[in-house]
C-alpha cells in the first residue's frame, strides 16, 4: 500500500479498528483515546469531532493541537520498519500512533507507553 492511499484513510474508519485491537487484548475505549489524544493534544471532544468530520489520516494529523515532545522518544519496529527510522514525517505519526496501540495491546502500562516511566 502506497504512503498516499494510507495517509486517505478515514481516520473514523480506523478509529475502531484501534479500539477492536486494544479490546481484544483487555484494554479499552478510553484507554485508546488517551493514548490518541496524548500523542495529538486533542482533547476528547476534538477527537470525537475528527472522528465526526470523517477527516482523512493526513487531515487528522495535520490538525493535531500539538505532537507530544515525547512522541520522539517512541522506539521499536512496527510493520517491519523502525519508527525511529521512518523519514516522512506523516508516516511517522501514523506509526507512533499504531506502536502505541500495539504497546496497549501487549499490556503495557500506561506510564511506560506514554513515556511517563
């Protein structure tokens, strides 16, 4: 899949595919939407309004309030690649994003996945 098709998705066709993942593991909802929003600086109504304006993955990262300082310091392969190493910027957010659920759904503590160790 091009980087271009991915960065088209909905992000509310994408949203619950986060949740399904972190549920099936035990986690929930709200845990999901604190790591989004951790990650984004949105707060949980403008994450819910983002979901409701069915913005696109680019859209939905580019209207992020604010990236978390720490979100460089996210570490690990995801889909075979290193997030540390991932070039496109875009890309990148999208993989934090997606390491960070995966870290949810191995159970992780929160502290540990948003660096707060």
């Amino acid at each position: 899949m091009t980087n271009e098709r991915v960065y088209k998705m909905a992000f509310s066709k994408i949203y619950p595919l986060l949740v399904q993942k972190a549920e099936r593991k035990g986690r929930t909802k709200s845990e999901v939407d604190e790591v989004i929003c951790w990650l984004t600086g949105y707060d949980h109504s403008g994450l819910q309004e983002q979901i409701m304006k069915n913005v696109d993955y680019e859209t939905f990262f580019y209207e992020a309030p604010k990236i978390n300082i720490d979100a460089a310091k996210i570490k690990g392969v995801i889909c075979g690649h290193r997030v540390e190493e991932i070039k496109d910027p875009l890309m990148q957010k999208i993989r934090w994003l997606d390491k960070l659920i995966d870290e949810l759904a191995k159970g992780k503590s929160m502290d540990k996945i948003l660096c707060r160790k």
